[in-house]
C-alpha cells in the first residue's frame, strides 16, 4: 500500500504542531522521521493512525482518503508498535502477539484456531517462538520490542508504523531490530519509523524527512537529506559524515558526532 500525506496541518484541539507536510511512502519502502524532542514527530503518527483528525489536509492510503474512517478499517491497513512498554499484567508472549489478531474478531470473539496458528508463525519468523509461554514482563527490552512487532505483524497490515523503535535498547537489539525492518521491507511492506539517529536512517531508510520545529525542513533519499549542515541545522551540533567499506565490498555511510562541539 502507498501512503501519502497531502498539505497536512496536524495538532491538538486548535493547536497546531505541524504545517503543511507532504510527503509519501510506497509499497516496500521505508520512510524515518528525525527530529529532535517535542517536534511533534509522535503527533504526526497518531494523525497519520487516525487517534487525531487533520486539521487541514489529508492522509492517504492507496489514493483514497482516510477521513472517516472506523478503528477496524486503521486497523486492517495499518499497524502501530509504541515506544517500548511494560503492560500491568503478566501476559505471556504469546497472548500479547494474539492481541494483534482482534481487529479480525467480532467484539466479543475468542481466538480461534487460524489466530493462533498465525501467532506462532510469526513468532516463528521472528526466530523467538521459544519465548511464546514466558511471561512478556519477564524478558529482556530487546525481546519485547521483538514481541511489539510480531503483535503488529499478526494483525496482517500493508502499513507498519514504528514510534523510535529501538529506544531503550542496547546496541546488539538495536542492530537486531533494525535488521528485521529492513527484511520487513523487502518483503513488501510499507514502513514509517521515527528516529532520533541518523545513522539508523542511511541504515533502514529508502527516504527520510527531517522535522524542526512541527515543520519538515528536507526531505529526500537519506544519502541526500542527511548531510553534516543538516544535522547541524537540525540538532545544534557538528558531524561529519564517514563512507566506510563494508565486508560485502558495500559502501555504507556513517554520521558521526564531534565531540567538541559541544563546548
């Protein structure tokens, strides 16, 4: 599915974050918004997910306006994995992934034999099925935001929206987890994430808009977008961008901090 934002103004009640955004991600493509604290990057999100209504403009999903839209119809196209989180009852891995197949279920419905064989095979997938009877409070950050996206992926989206995936994580789950969006993406999904760093952008990323101030100041490829005067522009501090050779003879390009710049 494509998504496409069109003239977007997005906000609270009459409070406006964000102005005039437009921008569009494809079938098998990956778009990362970057941008510093209280940009209003988690706002977009909710918009884009439908929670809160345009207040000009419009979101898209394959030509067609998603205003109006019921809960069930977001939910069918869209799937959304939050910042990580710890929920107040000890469920297990496995109920948690399940939860994702209630948009296929009547209100009152139980999962069936179809929801949970489409649970175990995505945990499966996911190379955590070992984990399905532990409790999801018990295991590490990296296995619960691994257990996130296989609760969105249960719900079967064309869309998958991922709020800074990898916070929290440690730089072994954060390469993980990254991983596992690029494959995600290759195989055919649509994938929107925010970020706070650059270099999970040129990673993960086949575009990326950069966000300042609720307004989007570039947008482009990330080879294009993310530049040492634009991350100067867009965080406070100097960078200078690396090429580095890869094993695979790949050239990837790396954002790396100055440290006295912070002086």
């Amino acid at each position: 599915m494509k998504l496409e934002i069109r003239d977007l103004t997005f906000g609270y009640g009459k409070k406006a974050v964000g102005h005039d955004l437009s921008i569009d991600v494809g079938e098998g493509q990956s778009l990362c918004i970057l941008g510093s604290n209280g940009v209003g990057k988690t706002t977009l999100l909710k918009t884009i997910l439908g929670i809160l209504k345009p207040m000009e403009g419009e979101v898209l999903i394959d030509g067609i306006s998603t205003r109006g839209w019921s809960p069930a119809e977001f939910g069918k196209a869209i799937a959304y994995v939050p910042q990580q989180h710890i929920p107040p009852f000890p469920f297990s891995v496995l109920d948690v992934v399940l939860m994702g197949r209630t948009v296929h279920m009547s209100t009152f419905g139980m999962p069936k034999k179809q929801d949970r064989d489409i649970a175990c095979d995505i945990l499966k997938k996911m190379g955590i099925d070992d984990l399905k009877d532990k409790s999801y409070t018990e295991i590490s950050g990296g296995e619960r935001q691994m257990v996130l996206i296989s609760r969105a992926l249960a719900q079967k989206p064309q869309i998958l929206i991922l709020d800074e995936p990898t916070s929290n994580l440690d730089f072994g789950n954060q390469a993980r987890v990254l991983e596992y969006i690029i494959k995600l993406v290759e195989e055919g999904l649509t994938v929107v994430m925010t970020s706070h760093r650059p270099e999970h952008a040129l990673a993960a990323a086949s575009k990326v808009v950069l966000m300042k101030g609720g307004d989007a100041i570039d947008y482009g490829s990330p080879e294009n977008v993310i530049t040492e005067e634009s991350m100067k522009s867009l965080y406070g501090i100097d960078v200078v961008m690396v090429d580095a050779d890869m094993p695979d003879r790949r050239k990837a390009k790396l954002c790396i901090p100055l440290m006295n710049s912070y002086n």
